[in-house]
C-alpha cells in the first residue's frame, strides 16, 4: 500500500500542505517543535480516524483560531487508487469519505489502511497505565479482525449501562442478568483473540528486541486478565454487591493488562531508559509484522525521533532493520540529518527529503540540503 499525496489543511500548526511522497523512503528533517510529527500525525489520521496522541481528538487538532481541519490522501492498495479525506468542524462530528462516499460507522475505516507509528509516545506503554496497553492490543487486532471491533464496541457500550444501572441503584436482578449476559458473549470473544494475539505476536516481538539490543537481556509478556481465571458471567455475578457499593463495574476485560517483562522483572520497574526505548520499538517492529502477515495491504511505518535515548550501537541496528527489504512504505523524522543520509545511503530505494520549520514543508529535490 502507497500513499502517493496528502492534503493538510489547519491540522495543528499546518496551515496547508499539499506533499507528494516517495513509494519507498520520506525523510522529514528539521528542529523540534516545528511540525514534523504533525505530518506523521496527519498520516495516521487518514488511517485510523484519530490522532495518535489518545487524548488529542476532536478539535484539539484543528488549528488555534480555525474553525475547522480537513485531510486528504491518496492511496494506492493492491493496485487500486483509493481516496480518503476527513473534515473536522468544531463543535461537529468528523466526516470520513472513500472515494467520494460517507461512511456511515467510522469502524468501517479501520483496517483499511494499515500503519504502524513508533513516537516518543510509546513510553506511556512501559511506564503508563493498563488503559495504555490493552489500547496497544486492541488498535493492532482491530485493524485485522473487524468481529473484535465489533465486540469491543459493544461490550463497551454493556459496560456503560451497568455502570449508569449501577449509579441509579437500580435492584431489578433480571435487568442485571440481561445486560451481563450481553456483557459475557462479548467479553469471551475479546478475551480468547487477546489471547490468541499474544500468543502470536510473543516470538515476532522478541526477536526484533535481541536484533536491536543484541543477545543478554530476555524480554516476554503476559497477558493479564480476570477471564483467565473463570466467565465474566461468574465475575459479574460475584462482585455484583460489591460493584453496587463502589459504583462501578470493577471486574471484566475492560481491566486486562500486558505485563512487560525483562528477566523475568516487570520493566518499567527494571528497564533503564535505553531499554524500554528498545522495548517500544521492538513492539512496534513486530506490530508492523503481524498486520503484514495478516492483512493484504502492506502497513505504512510511521518512525518519529527514534533513536533519541539510544546508544550508537542500538541506534546502528536499527539503522540496520529500517534500511532492510521487509518494509513497504517508510515516513521518519529526526533533526540529525546523519541519521537520515545513512538510512539514504544504506536503504538504496527512491526517497524523498522534506524540511519542516514553523508548519510549512519544503520537499527538497533530490535531496539537497536545505
């Protein structure tokens, strides 16, 4: 899958860009703070209908003082040209259109488009909350399994009503029993695919940690669940008192975690900063793997500021694993132009090299220096 051009108009500090890009390489150079991650950004938008900041959605990316962002891409996937554009209005709901046509559920989107980004923000999945991490899991199934999705939604929206019974101290048992049963046949599907995924996705994950950080350090997950241990049926029933007391729904897959591991010790209370940048990005790396393997477009590899925190021999096997033949299309940022020319010169492929400073994006020709 290629993204030949977007369109970005009033998305965060770009007031309008209009880029064509490279079916292989696109370099984004240029000093911190000047809009480099607003393009990725603006990219993963057109692919999952959100920014990748969790908390920055809606009109927190539209520009200060605009009134409203639209988007635009054009695709090539499986040899067939492919148009998305989004348009955002404060105070509105977004509008997603394929080809010209409104889509009328935005989980209808998601998949369609595969793509994996590797920020600075991923060390919120070491060292944040579970929220973080079942997010990881649930943003790497959804985009191959749209009967997860669909589960996932509705087993939220169950949730949300037992929550909103609860808070009315409702009584009625019947009405409970209807609304956990529903709860239940969700649950169990969400719950059997995690486990399924990490299963899978364990030894693709481990084996890109050992290319970055070398032989030494063992890394694994564990997935952590209430249904590991009994039906969400049998949960909901034996907490069901308690619930009423607290207020609120404390047991089900909406409280599953992945453990990080590292010899066997949780990592973000072991992992020194150079680790868990490995470990993040080894997640994503086999992110990318499992939804090649799985989907029948190739995912687009969103890499911003990568290899800050990272001695030069990790940030040499990276150089390595980038500049390898497994990836399709590739977005990267860095304001070390070295960084860049290395992975030019090793990668071998077309490229293109963009300047960014102030929100504006100057495509350099062959490229020069800016």
């Amino acid at each position: 899958m290629i993204l030949n051009t977007a369109t970005i108009v009033n998305y965060k500090n770009i007031a309008e860009a209009r880029l064509e890009f490279s079916p292989k390489l696109n370099c984004l150079i240029g000093n911190n703070g000047q809009g480099k991650t607003n393009v990725l950004d603006a990219i993963y938008y057109l692919s999952m209908c959100r920014s990748y900041a969790a908390n920055s959605d809606n009109s927190a990316v539209i520009r200060h003082g605009e009134p409203y962002m639209m988007l635009q891409g054009r695709y090539v996937r499986q040899k067939t040209p492919l148009e998305i554009s989004i348009a955002l209005q404060r105070g509105k709901r977004k509008v997603v259109r394929r080809d010209g046509k409104e889509y009328q559920r935005l989980s209808q989107h998601i998949g369609l488009l595969p793509i994996v980004m590797v920020s600075p923000m991923d060390w919120d999945l070491v060292r944040g909350s579970g929220e973080e991490r079942r997010r990881f899991m649930d943003l790497i199934i959804s985009q191959n399994d749209s009967e997860y999705l669909d589960a996932l939604i509705r087993y939220g929206k169950a949730v949300e009503q037992r929550n909103a019974m609860i808070k009315r101290e409702m009584r009625d048992p019947l009405l409970y029993e209807t609304v956990e049963q529903a709860m239940a046949t969700h649950a169990a599907l969400v719950h059997e695919r995690r486990r399924q995924w990490v299963e899978q996705f364990l030894p693709i994950f481990m084996h890109y940690y050992t290319a970055v950080a070398g032989e030494g350090e063992t890394v694994s997950l564990h997935y952590k669940s209430h249904l590991n241990e009994g039906t969400m049926a049998d949960h909901l029933a034996a907490t069901r008192e308690r619930d009423m007391i607290l207020g609120y729904t404390t047991r089900g897959i909406h409280r599953d975690d992945i453990e990080l591991l590292m010899d066997g010790h949780p990592m973000r209370q072991t992992g020194s900063q150079g680790q868990c940048k490995t470990y993040t990005i080894a997640l994503r790396f086999a992110q990318f793997d499992f939804l090649k393997a799985n989907n029948p477009a190739v995912p687009i590899l969103l890499l911003d500021d990568i290899f800050d925190r990272l001695d030069a021999t990790r940030v040499e096997r990276i150089v390595d694993v980038v500049s390898s033949d497994r990836f399709g299309q590739i977005f990267i940022t860095d304001t070390n132009r070295t960084h860049l020319d290395e992975i030019v010169a090793r990668h071998g492929g077309g490229h293109c090299l963009m300047h960014v400073e102030n929100g504006n994006v100057t495509v350099l020709k062959g490229g020069e220096n800016p």
